[in-house]
C-alpha cells in the first residue's frame, strides 16, 4: 500500500528518492503516491521484496529504470532491465512508453530489436511492427510515443524515434490526434520540442497544429503560465484569432487564469481583449470569475478579493457594482460549505472540447 503522498514540487524535491523522479511522471504514472518498497528500486539494495499488485510493479519497474539512468540500480545492461520487465509482466506497450517519456533510447533500441512472445517465450512477434502500429487500447504507436516525448520535453528520444519511421508516418504523428503533440508540447513548456515540430511542419501542418480544436496549444501555454510560449505562438494569430481563442467554452482560459490568481497572465489577456470582451469574459458563468478566484484566495472579506480581481484586468470602477449582494451571498455560503477546491486548473461547470492526454 503507498505510504507516501507528495502533491507538490516543493515537498517532491524534498524527499530523499522521489526527488528522482519528474514531477509529470509523478503525477501521471505514480498519481502522487508510492510506497517506499516501490521507490527502494531505484537503489542498488533495494532487497528482495516481492511485489504482486499491478500498479505497484509498474511503479517499482519505473523506479528501476529512473536507478538505471542514475547509476545506482543492481542491473548491469539494460538486457537485464528489459529482462526485468518482461518477468513481472509490463507489457510491451508499457516499456515503450516509459522508454519514451525516460528519454532512454537504448532500452527502446532493445526492445525494439527484440522478438518475444510471453506465451512460448520464444522468437515469434515482430516487435518493430508491434511498436509502430497504431493501437488506441494501448495507447502505443507512433503518435502516441511522438506524444510522450513532446510532453515530457524529450527531443533526443523523438528525433530518434523519427528515424525509425517512414515519411508517411512521420507526417502522421505530426498532426495525429488533433496535432496532439504541439499541444502538449505547449501546454507543458517545451520550447525546443515547439521549434522541432515547426521545423518539420508544412504551411498546411503548422496552420492545422495552431488552430486545431479552437487554438488549445495557445491557450494550453496560457492556462499553465507559460509565457515564452504564449508570446511564440500568439505572433502568429491574428488579433482575431487570439480573441476567438480566449471566448472559446465562454472564456475557459480566462477563468482557469483567475482562479489560480495568474496575475500576469490576467494582464496579458485583458491587452488582447476589447473592453466588452474584458466584461463578458468576468461576466461569464455568473461572475465565476470572481466567485471562484475570491473562495480560494486567503483573504478574509470576498469584496476586497473579488476587488483585487477587478484590479487585475483594470476594468471599470463600477465592474463590482454589477456583483450583488445576492450573488456575494451565493459565494460567500458555498465558500464556507467546502463547494471550492483550493486550488484548480478547469472549473467544474466548463466542458472542454479538446482531447486530454491520458494514459
């Protein structure tokens, strides 16, 4: 059972094994907790403790390879490791995938010049076929490992993993999935990744991996602050288009913003947006905005708070007049009922239309 439960940065650097790991890998592979029998594997003595669940196997074989890269695992080849993988049952689809988003491009080169089959534990699957075709159950195939380097930020690993496929398939990784993998490319910071993908784009690609599903790499770079993204990118939006970006699922980014108290993000939005835009957009969802940025500020008095909000865009003196003393009410009551998370980056009542990377 995990007996460790880090949902931050911070403590994660703190801790004397997890620091190890990424903090993306940590909150999408380890879900923000492990046992200290899983992480021991990334040690040399990590002793012979038998582990039988699923999850805690795929997390302790993670571990391994995280040991691997440091040095400091018992397993001399990576052989071994793939050995190791193989004999607790991580499926083939699963060792690519961590291959990709480790960046280890040996262990994806031995898997890939394996042919094994689990059942007669002799040559008979071809492997590189396996690992290629698209197989959505899985999530393995070009696109998605294309996409696991462009969110864990792993350019050697993807320029690699370009040899290996055919111009058709490169092209097709380039903009499977809606362009998927310039939008995690974005949304997770990856400068290089962004101007790898560019490079390799046509006229055609790049206006399709902008635009696709109503611009979500620039608003994903938006929502998770970074800048250096956001600027790339909105040079190459008309001011039309980063309007229409912002209104998309009624100005979505803009609460996502608010709520975290991305004060310059805040700004940035409100030099793009015309003064009705900056209205409709604090108006949205019945003042969501402000209901939402005020229950998770520390401030004691939700005017002074949704007053800071008001601020922030420079909007007009009479902005907080428009929220009643019905609707502070509202707000103040679910604020004390526990109805708001502290801390959130899609508010409850938006239903986006872009496609989430999972697993």
């Amino acid at each position: 059972m995990p007996d460790i439960y880090i949902d931050t940065k911070t403590k994660l650097l703190e801790h004397r094994l997890a620091r190890h790991i990424p903090w993306k890998i940590w909150t999408d592979e380890f879900h923000n907790q492990a046992s200290s029998r899983e992480l021991r594997y990334m040690e040399a003595s990590h002793g012979t403790t038998k582990l039988k669940e699923r999850a805690s196997l795929e997390k302790a074989f993670i571990c391994s390879l995280i040991g691997y890269k440091n040095g400091n695992a018992n397993l001399t080849s990576i052989e071994k490791l793939l050995e190791r993988g193989r004999l607790w049952r991580i499926a083939d689809a699963k060792i690519g995938k961590y291959a990709a988003i480790l960046g280890m491009t040996d262990l994806f080169d031995a898997l890939w010049n394996s042919q094994y089959s689990r059942r007669t534990k002799a040559i008979s699957v071809n492997m590189q076929s396996k690992l290629l075709k698209g197989d959505r159950s899985n999530r393995i195939g070009y696109t998605f490992l294309h996409t696991y380097c462009a969110k864990h930020g792993q350019m050697q690993f993807m320029q690699h993993l370009e040899t290996l496929m055919t111009p058709k398939q490169k092209s097709q990784a380039l903009t499977g999935e809606s362009c998927l993998a310039y939008y995690q490319a974005a949304a997770n910071g990856h400068r290089n990744i962004i101007d790898h993908l560019e490079n390799s784009f046509s006229d055609q690609q790049q206006q399709a991996a902008i635009t696709a599903l109503n611009f979500a790499a620039f608003r994903g770079a938006i929502e998770h602050g970074h800048v250096h993204i956001v600027e790339h990118i909105a040079s190459k939006l008309t001011p039309e288009q980063k309007i229409r970006a912002v209104q998309t699922e009624n100005y979505e980014v803009y609460r996502s913003v608010a709520i975290n108290h991305e004060l310059p993000m805040l700004r940035y939005l409100e030099s793009i947006l015309p003064d009705a835009e900056k209205r409709a957009a604090i108006e949205a969802n019945d003042f969501e905005s402000i209901r939402r940025a005020s229950s998770s500020s520390d401030d004691t008095d939700l005017k002074s708070a949704a007053s800071r909000l008001e601020d922030s865009v420079s909007l007009h003196n009479d902005m907080l007049s428009q929220l009643t003393e019905l609707k502070l009410m509202e707000a103040r009551l679910l604020r004390e009922q526990g109805f708001f998370n502290q801390k959130t980056t899609k508010t409850d009542s938006a239903q986006t239309s872009e496609i989430q990377f999972r697993k």
